[in-house]
C-alpha cells in the first residue's frame, strides 16, 4: 500500500551539534536495551468524524549518560532531533498524513546504524458490528444470561439489537413479562451502549394489532407458500404505505414501553425489498442491514428464502461494505441515492456458519495490514429457547478473534460499534 507522509518540523538541533544525516541508517539487528523507548503505539487510527484520529506520535527515549543527540526517521521522511530533556529525549510529531505500515529509526550521536527500530501502523478502523434479530416475542432467560455473559467476557464490545415489537401484541407473552423483557433491554441500552434497533417478522398479531391485513400466503420457509401465523412470511409482501403503517405502529408500541424510537432496521429473513426500503427513509431511519451474504444460509437450500436472497441480494458476499441505495435500486447501483445507509450482513448470523467461516469472513476484510478506508464485520445472531451453547461458543470465539486485534489495546484496527453509530462513517463518502 502506498504511504504518503507529512513534512515533519524537525526539532532545532542543540548548538554545536551536526545537522541530522538525511539519509537513514541502517535497521539495528536488534533493539539496544540501552535505550528505553516509550510512548510509541504499534497502531494508531485515522479519524472519520466518529473515531478520533489518532494523528501524533509522542516518543520518549532514556539514553545512556554519554549520549549527545537523538534522530528519529520516520519512514523514509526527513529526520527530526528530539528535544534533549532530563534524562532523554522527547518528540511530539504530527503523522495526520501517514496511511500504512511502516517504521521509526532512532539514532544516537549521528550513527549510520540506528540504535532502535519501532514498526507502527496508521490505519482506517475495522468496524465490528455485533447483531441480535428478534424472532420470537420472547428471547427466553437463556439466551439473556448468554448475552450478559459476551459483555462480561468482551468489554467494550456493543450489540445492535434489532427488537421485536410483537413482544408487545403476542397475547402469550404476560404483561408482567413484557415489562422484564422491556426492562433487559434498556438495561443493555444504559450499561453497555448498546442500541435498539427495529426488527420486523410481519406476525399477524403485530400487522393486525397495526390495523393492517395480515398476508399469510408469501412464506420464504413453508413449501406452500403458506404461514398462517405470518412469522415466514416475507416483509417484500407488504407494500409501500401498509410498510410504513408497520414502521409506525412500532414506533408507537416503542414509545408507550418507554423504548426510543428506532433508527435501524433489519427485515425478517433478511426479505427488504424497495418499498421497504422507501417506507424506512420515509419514517426517518437512517440504516438498514437487510442486505445478505446469501451463500452462506446453504443449509437453506431448496427453500424461498435462499432462492429469494439469491436473487435479491445477487452482489452481496464475505466482503461487501456499506453503501447508499436509490430510490430505484436496493443495491445502489444506479438512480438517486437515499438518505439512508445500507450495511451489508457479510457475517450473516451464527446460525449459519462455523468458527472457521466466521474467522475466515473476518480475514478477508483484513488481511493484517493497515488500509485507508473504514471497514465492516456485521455479524448476529438469534436469541431465543433454541440459543445453545454451541451458537454462544462460536459468538465467543469470533469475539476473541476481534479482541486480538482491538485499537483501545494497541492491538490493530478493530472498533467495537453500534450500526446507528457507525453510519455517519459511510453515508458521507
């Protein structure tokens, strides 16, 4: 990758002592523990307006006694004398122009070979995204205690919850247990960060509750086409006004539980079509992340909705980043953009993959390197009575995979975000 740099200001050199040598010196074999360097970070982010660029290197150096000066040359930029300061030298230098892998050489007293070599990285962030589709009107206990415990084992880690609003009409879940599930997931919402976001499987007790007709005959899963309770049936079925209706009524159902008002969506079975996507601008949201890697819910073949996603979302793979629909194409390919972001599902849910797979789409949205652009892993899951242990090992080991490479640990690009926060990001570009 090509590495552009910023012309350094280089620290007045002490009198009497020689300019530093433009050309740089020879890497050392090995640091010199002569020299105690600190201050100098292995990754350092570029800000996008919602990370903060991180766009000065602060270095400390204590020196043997003996020593007379300090050079530090950073890539292949002109040389900078640190400030002689008790016990060492000290820079403070800018690096807002510098985008790849590179190194900083330190040499002492004019040596043409350096004392020190320090590799750093300055990299766009590798937004992880962590998601949670409501199916069922109530996620159980089970799959609650699986979601305390990813917080507890991954600080900083933040879920985007897409929440269910038939929580709120499904006549078997008790009002005394909406208010549970109502106070969990403000809960999330107030201790982590999280967001709540709106998820929508059109159940007829939700579309009629909203005063709409139910549509039972658009099923992706049942092989008649047919699902009497609404749960399967595609969100597509639903046009334009009766859509934005739905929108409405969750909004509503939101508000009256004290629940803010939902700013992303993501439809059931991933079955967003254009009018969804027009109801949602209409109604205000600012993200949806209905977009799927369709290859990998193979064990859905044979079935609507593969076929369906197949078709629909045809581009969409391990790699697809976010991008602006139109008010004539949901993949954005063409016509005037909406004023709404797209965030592609590459990870699809847990459901669906393996560690492996899951590892496997996570490097290849980053091969290790630093890089220019922002980037995204959205992944998820499904809480319910069905959640096992086997869905949250594999939750957690993706997790400790982002973990190893986290930018609030020096570890490499990775930022933990919600989609509401990370959309400003992308909808600017």
């Amino acid at each position: 990758m090509a590495i552009t740099f910023l012309l350094f200001l280089a620290v007045a050199a002490c009198s009497g002592d020689p300019a530093p040598d433009p050309d740089r010196p020879a890497a050392p074999d090995s640091n010199d523990p002569a020299f105690t360097i600190q201050g100098a970070h292995s990754w350092y982010l570029i800000g996008d307006g919602v990370t903060p660029g991180e766009d000065t290197m602060t270095v400390i150096i204590t020196a043997p006694a003996h020593t007379s000066f300090v050079d530090a040359y950073v890539g292949d930029h002109k040389p900078v004398r640190m400030s002689a300061q008790s016990g060492g030298f000290a820079m403070q230098v800018s690096i807002a122009d510098i985008v790849g892998d590179t190194d900083v050489l330190f040499s002492a007293d004019g040596s043409s070979t350096a004392f020190a070599s320090v590799p750093f990285h300055r990299s766009a962030p590798y937004y992880v995204l962590v998601s949670t589709d409501y199916d069922f009107s109530d996620p159980g206990q089970g799959a609650i205690m699986y979601m305390n415990y990813l917080h507890g084992m991954h600080p900083g880690m933040r879920i985007t919850h897409f929440w269910a609003p038939y929580t709120y009409t499904d006549p078997m879940v008790t009002e005394q247990r909406r208010d549970q599930l109502t106070q969990f997931i403000l809960g999330m919402q107030s201790m982590y960060k999280d967001e709540i976001g709106l998820h929508i499987h059109p159940y007829c007790n939700f579309v009629e509750d909203a005063g709409v007709t139910c549509i039972t005959d658009a099923s992706d899963v049942n092989a008649d086409g047919n699902d009497l309770s609404g749960y399967t049936d595609r969100i597509e079925a639903y046009q334009h006004d009766p859509m934005a209706t739905l929108l409405q009524h969750a909004f509503d159902l939101f508000a009256a539980r004290g629940l803010p008002k939902p700013q992303t969506f993501r439809a059931g079975g991933w079955t967003a079509d254009l009018n969804t996507f027009l109801a949602l601008q209409d109604k205000g949201f600012i993200a949806d992340s209905s977009a799927l890697n369709w290859a990998r819910i193979e064990e859905w073949k044979g079935h609507n909705i593969y076929d369906w996603t197949m078709a629909h979302w045809a581009p969409i793979n391990d790699t697809s980043q976010p991008y602006l629909p139109t008010t004539t194409d949901v993949l954005g390919a063409s016509g005037t953009p909406l004023g709404m972001l797209e965030v592609p599902d590459n990870g699809v849910m847990i459901d669906y993959v393996t560690t492996d797979e899951m590892t496997g789409i996570f490097d290849a949205n980053w091969d290790g390197k630093a890089f220019a652009k922002p980037r995204t892993l959205m992944m998820g899951f499904h809480p319910s009575d069905s959640f096992s242990e086997a869905e949250y090992t594999r939750v957690n080991d993706l997790l400790k995979v982002a973990d190893m490479h986290l930018a609030t640990k020096d570890l490499g690009p990775v930022v933990y975000t919600t989609l509401s926060d990370v959309t400003p990001v992308f909808a600017a570009q």
